[in-house]
C-alpha cells in the first residue's frame, strides 16, 4: 500500500504519544552505575526528525542524558567504515544473543564470537577494531568525530559519568579478558574496555539521537548538514543488527509490538530507525528489567500505532 503523511500528522502523532507516555509509569532508574541512580526520574523528551531536516521536539529534548548503550550503533558504524560490513561480521558477528547487554554465559555459548557489536562483548571488541590500533586519544577522536558526524552537532564527555562507570565496570572487565582469551580483542585490551565505558559516557541530547537514527534511515546522509556520513550499503546493515537485538532479551516482543527497529541505553535514551522515512528518539532514565526505557518505549510504540507504520508492512511511506 501506499501511504502519504503529511508533516502536520507526523508533529501530531509525535504530541500524541508523548501525552500519553508521559502518564505511563514504572520502571527504575539503573542503579549498578552511581551516576545514572541519581538522575530526575520524571525528564522525559521525544524528538523526531525527517530526511529533509525537518525536526520535532517535545519535552526535556535539550537535557544531556548519559548515552550508554545506544553508542554501540555509531561506533559499530565507524567499525564498518573502516573494516567493511563483512570484516564486522568475521571479527564479531552479527547474532542476537536473546541475553541480558552484559552477559558472560552468551561469550561462553558462543565461544568464537562476541556475537554482534550491540551487545557490551562485540562494543568492547569493536573498540578494539578502531583504527588507528594503539593509539588511545586518535582512536577517542577517531569514535567522537564519528558520533558527531552522524548526529549533525557534537556530543560531550559526562565525566562524572566516565569515573562512577570506569569504578564500578567489574563485569566489563571480565568479559574483556574473556574475549581476550578467545581473541577477539584486536588492540590493546584495557583501552579498548576504557575507549568503550568513555563512549558510554558520553552525553547527548534526544534530538541529537533523532538526528543519528535520520541519518542512518537517510542512508548515511546527515540531514542536519547534508554531509555523508557513510557508505549507503552500511545502512541496512546496521538497521539489520538494531532491529535483531537492539533491546536484547526482548528485542522480539519490541519489534513485534511496535514495528521499528530501536536500541535503547541504560542512561534512559532510545534510537528508533524507520528506513526512509524517519528517525526517531525519546529519554525518560526508569527502565524495564531488560534495561530499556519504559516511557520511550511508550512513546515510541504510540507513535508508530497512531500514523500506522511498521518496517514489515510493506507499505511505500511518502512524507508530503
Ligand atoms: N555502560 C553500560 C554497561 O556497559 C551500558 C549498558 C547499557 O546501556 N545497556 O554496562
């Protein structure tokens, strides 16, 4: 079918579902990391923005909010960049491992792969594919220009953030060294581990994310400047590893229910790509038992359920 929307019904829809998220309840902020336990439960923002620019804005879409996990998709980028979709595939892969971001049993199940970039073992180790190899602050540059060039604007270090995470990574680093052990970490292994926790602790804002999932459903092409960012090929592909585990062990029930490809971060975020049509972020820090936002789950399901869009519906989405 064809469908054609106008921006007003898209703006509409956007207000629509931050009304209603904005009364679901729930959820807890994460508490394994001190900085992220300590942050207003009640900021929420929902930001969406079109291939040509054009951008929407509701609520606390300004606030700098820790992007953790959803830095996995920009840097898993920049590791196709420089190392091709293939090369990705070969060094990490690209499963779903149906487990919890940190989990050590999934390394163990697989012991021959880190199983996809957008889980903590494949982000660690696509740190560790970052060129130029050994060299920390050309590898940071490297990971932040990236960042900033798919966003349209420049994201910022939190670095309270940075020394509550890097005190308390214990996990992250066992599973460093684990992967280690199976050869799977191509540099250094505790500046990868440091190159990983610091791109998690990087603050952005929702529309900042809005901007990165319009560049990634524009096929590379920021449309806040109109620069490209990356090769057109790279873009189904990591659509491809956001829409198989980008909200890990429910990564199923959510493309089920809600008909876009998303990855979420503890920090509260959420990244949501509709290939073509738009991008689409939210922020609210209580989260589900799996660690994804529950307001901007809310938000983001209403919004593809009042303009009636799915990746697998087949339709031709013509925004008028
Ligand atoms: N920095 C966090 C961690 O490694 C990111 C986890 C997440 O956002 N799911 O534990």
């Amino acid at each position: 079918m064809d469908i054609t929307l106008s921006k007003q019904q898209i703006q509409d829809a956007a207000h629509t579902a931050y009304d209603f998220a904005a009364k679901v309840t729930g959820g807890a902020n994460a508490n394994y990391i001190p900085y992220l336990a300590n942050i207003a439960p009640s900021l929420f923002g929902l930001s969406v923005m079109l291939p040509d620019g054009t951008a929407f804005n509701i609520g606390d879409t300004g606030y700098r909010f820790g992007i953790e996990s959803v830095s996995k998709v920009p840097t898993a980028i920049l590791a196709m960049r420089q190392h091709t979709p293939a090369g990705v595939l070969e060094k990490i892969g690209a499963d779903a491992t149906g487990l919890p971001f940190n989990s050590i049993f999934a390394i163990l199940l697989e012991n021959d792969h880190p199983s996809t970039p957008l889980v903590n073992a494949g982000a660690i180790s696509a740190c560790s594919m970052i060129d130029p190899k050994g060299d920390s602050d050309a590898k940071w540059k490297a990971i932040t220009d990236n960042i900033t060039d798919l966003c349209g604007s420049a994201p910022q270090l939190i670095d309270e953030l940075y020394h509550s995470e890097s005190a308390t990574n214990f996990n992250n680093r066992a599973i460093t060294w684990l992967l280690k052990n199976y050869d799977r970490i191509y540099d250094d292994p505790d500046m990868s581990l440091d190159l990983y926790t610091r791109q998690c602790s990087l603050g952005v804002t929702s529309s900042q994310l809005a901007a990165m999932a319009a560049t990634i459903a524009s096929g590379g092409v920021c449309p806040v400047n109109g620069k490209r960012v990356f090769d057109p090929a790279i873009a189904p592909k990591i659509t491809t590893l956001i829409a198989t585990v980008g909200f890990y062990q429910h990564t199923g029930d959510w493309l089920y229910t809600s008909g876009i490809p998303a990855k979420s971060g503890v920090g509260g975020g959420v990244l949501g790509v509709l290939p073509g049509v738009l991008g689409i972020a939210a922020f609210a820090p209580p989260l589900d038992d799996a660690g994804n936002s529950v307001k901007a789950q809310a938000a983001i399901k209403k919004f593809m359920q009042t303009l009636g869009l799915g990746i697998m519906n087949g339709d031709r989405v013509t925004i008028a």
